[in-house]
C-alpha cells in the first residue's frame, strides 16, 4: 500500500499554482485531479503532487 501523501494542485496561465488540498492518497488525488480537469478550461490545469516534493520548493 502506497503511504505516501498527495496534494492537488491547480495551475492557471494567469496566476501561476495554488495548493488546494493537502494530505490525500494517491488513489484519491488522481480522481479528484481528473474529475477537476473534466471541469475546467484549457487554460487551468489540476494534477496531484507527492507532497514531500513540496517541501522541497
């Protein structure tokens, strides 16, 4: 079982990436990300990110 843990993160031409959620599985983060990204504009990008590459930025 993965343990690690995913944030989402939704990325806009206009203003750069906003963390919108913290502390998911993996499982979750890639069902919200592709369930968010049927939703938006060509311009809005949702994907997931291991949080601890977060911690390194």
């Amino acid at each position: 079982m993965d343990d690690k843990r995913y944030a989402i993160a939704v990325t806009t031409k206009a203003e750069g990436m906003d963390i919108v959620l913290h502390g998911l599985q993996r499982q979750r983060a890639k069902r919200i990300a592709a369930r968010e990204n049927r939703t938006r504009d060509v311009n809005t990008n949702v994907q997931l990110v291991p949080e601890k590459d977060l911690e390194q930025r």
